[in-house]
C-alpha cells in the first residue's frame, strides 16, 4: 500500500508565479519565493516519503513546461501533467479539473490512495502528511482533509476518484473547505480532517511566514522551510523581522 502525494505547481516564473504577494514583494521576488516553497514543500515530503509508504509527485501544468523544475525539486520527486484537460464530469470546473486529473493519474499508476498538496504551506508540519497516509491506510473507503486557515485548504485525499467532492465548488474563495465538507455529506462520503495550517499566498499571510520563521525553530512542529527562510533573508524580509523581534 502506498500513498501518491502531488504538489499542485507551475513553473515559477516572473509575473506568472504568487502574484497575489505583491505589492509586498517584486514579481521576480515573488517567483523566488515561489521556487523556495516548491524546494520546502518537496523536501518534506522526502523526508515523509523515508518514514511512511509516501511517493512524492509535483503536478505541473502546461505540458512542456517540465525542464523550468528543474533544481527546484527534492531527489526522488516524480512529475506528472495535471492540467485538466481530459473529460471530467459536468460541475467539475477550473482548478478542480486539475485536481481531479491529478488524483486519477495517481490512482492510475497503482497507488492506493492519492492526496493533492499545495504548493503555499512551506512550513507544513511532516506529522501532517504522515498522518494523511495513516488514515488513507486503514480499511474502507474515506477522504482526508487539511483545511487551510483562509478557507481553502492544503490537502486533500482519497482512496478512489471521488469527481463529486470536486464539482460545484467556488474556487479561489473562503468557501472551498465548507464546500467540500458538504460534497462529502451528499456523498455519504467520512471524511477525516487533519490539524488546520496556514497558506502563503497574499501580503498578510507572507507576513505570517515571516514571523513564525523569526520565532522558535520548529514551532508548533513546523517545517524548518530553510530554501523559504534563506529566500526571505535574500530579500531582508527576515532579516528584518528578526531585528524588531531583538528590539
């Protein structure tokens, strides 16, 4: 039994790549931090991979676009295209096409069960994928889920291709977990939900990552996120942050 976990990603390239960081950062620095989660998040999901039945995969969209990984990812990170272009059922839209070619490619290539991860959570705690993969392990069917403190969430799992929990969802919005909660209640679907975490994805939340990196090391758990940490260094986002925390 193993679990197939795939980072939801594109090519972080300027002005395509965590947009909605600016105007906290440039578009170029915005595309460096967007390589340093991508670095963070495989990274730890190595290290889950060497304690648990955990394959690592980044999902990429568009096709071709699969040499801009290059550097970018942790050793024994496999790719696959998950730009939702095959058929998918009626109310299945947008981002949830992606999500849905994903997990179909995962189930596809033997796994036995399949989570999509974000690629806006560089400091995740590893307990939490270890315990995604527990749950999917155990017998019958179930989803699992790891809200995200803005409403979306970070991931989600699941033994078979549930379409449904996908479909007629609000993408992009504070209404994405409420949502899929209720898919999986119309579906009769258990649904398992892990501790909530935080994304990275707009000034406030990058804020965030900047305090919690000044802080104690491994708080809460946390993901040390040393590509993100030396980034943000770089940049003299941390560098500063530390200086007000001394003061």
């Amino acid at each position: 039994m193993s679990t197939g976990i795939a980072v939801m990603a594109k090519a972080p390239r300027a002005g395509e790549a965590k947009t909605r960081l600016r105007p906290a950062v440039s578009a170029a620095q915005a595309a460096g931090l967007g390589a340093a989660f991508l670095q963070d998040i495989t990274a730890n999901l190595r290290l889950a991979a060497g304690l648990a039945a955990i394959v690592p995969y980044v999902a990429f969209a568009p096709a071709g676009t699969e040499a801009l990984f290059d550097g970018l990812l942790a050793p024994g990170t496999r790719m696959l295209l998950a730009d939702g272009l095959p058929p998918a059922p009626a109310g299945v839209e947008r981002f949830g096409r992606c999500l849905l070619h994903a997990i179909n490619s995962l189930l596809a290539r033997g796994h036995t069960a399949a989570c999509v991860l974000n690629a806006d959570s560089p400091t995740l705690p590893t307990r939490l994928l270890l315990q995604a993969h527990a749950i999917l392990s155990e017998p019958g069917d179930r989803l699992v889920m790891g809200a995200a403190d803005d409403g979306g969430y970070y991931l989600l799992g699941m033994k078979q291709a549930h379409a449904h929990v996908l479909s007629h969802i609000d993408w992009s919005t504070a209404h994405v977990a409420e949502q899929t909660r209720q898919r999986a209640k119309q579906a009769n679907l258990q649904l398992v939900e892990l501790d909530p975490w935080y994304d990275v994805d707009d000034p406030d939340s990058l804020a965030r990552l900047v305090e919690h990196l000044s802080g104690l090391p491994n708080r809460q758990g946390a993901f040390p996120a040393p590509h993100s940490t030396a980034r943000l260094k770089d940049y003299g986002l941390l560098a500063e942050a530390l200086a007000g925390t001394a003061a």
